[in-house]
C-alpha cells in the first residue's frame, strides 16, 4: 500500500486542503499540520456505503464550511480515485449513472477490465442515493451545482 508521502501532505497543508481521502479501506491516517492549515489525512473504502459516506461527507463538510478542497487518490490501479469522484458528481451534481459512467470511461485509462468493474460499482451507488438515509442527509442544503463540470 502506497499512501502519500510527508512531503506530500505537507505540500497540500500549505495550499489549503481541508481533507486527503486514500480511496483504499476505512480509517484514519492521521492529522497533518502547518502554520496556517490542518487536516486530517483519512482513508475511505469506496466500495462500502460506509466508506462511500465517510468520504462524501467530508467534501458536504468542506463545502458547507467554506474549507478547502478535498483530495483523494488511491492505489493498486483499481481507479478508486475517479468512481469516488463519480460517486460525488452523482450525489451532488445530479449526474445520472449513465452521465457518471462516461465521465469516469473519459478519464480514465481506458481499462477495459477494471472499467467493467467500476460500472458496476457507479451503478450501485446510483441506487444506493434512492435508499441510503444518509446519503440523503448529505444532499440537503449542499448546492455545489456551480463546481459542477458539464455532463458530457
């Protein structure tokens, strides 16, 4: 498992980072400081509604308190990164499954394998806005439509 480096943290510290997400299990990694800024630097499996949860609402969280950006990233080449970032232009951004779906195949790598799996994944979410209470919960009063990129 390859996670960011200090030098790494501290660089997103003095550039105003609210939070960085590993897209890889759930837990915490720890806080990172700087003279003007502190984080914390967390995991969040986006496999899980769980995880999926943790790691939305740190960006309603950092949204609704005028904090800096959230930054994720993951490792393993499973593409976590990008369905995590699916997942918020879907909750927040009213993208459907099929609208995330294209944004994730347009870039990424183009593995076809990996991308069969992440669909899979894009889709379950989808369903799991219609049902899970606190996804709900996240969206109400969150209104980042103007961060929104266009549906492609």
């Amino acid at each position: 498992m390859v996670g960011l480096n200090p030098t790494q943290l501290q660089l997103f510290c003095e550039e105003g980072y609210s939070n960085a997400t590993f897209g890889y299990s759930n837990g915490n990694l720890g806080p990172v400081s700087c003279a003007h800024n502190s984080y914390n630097y967390e995991f969040a499996n986006p496999n899980s509604i769980d995880g999926a949860v943790q790691f939305l609402s740190r960006i309603a969280s950092a949204y609704n308190n005028n904090k800096g950006p959230v930054y994720v990233h993951c490792w393993g080449g499973h593409h976590e990164s990008g369905q995590m970032a699916a997942y918020a232009l879907q909750l927040f951004c009213g993208y459907s499954d099929q609208d995330a779906i294209a944004y994730w195949d347009k870039n990424s790598n183009g593995d076809a394998a990996i991308g069969a799996n992440v669909h899979k994944r894009i889709l379950w979410f989808g369903q799991q806005i219609k049902t899970e209470p606190r996804l709900k919960a996240l969206f109400t009063g969150v209104d980042i439509s103007s961060l929104c990129p266009p549906t492609l």
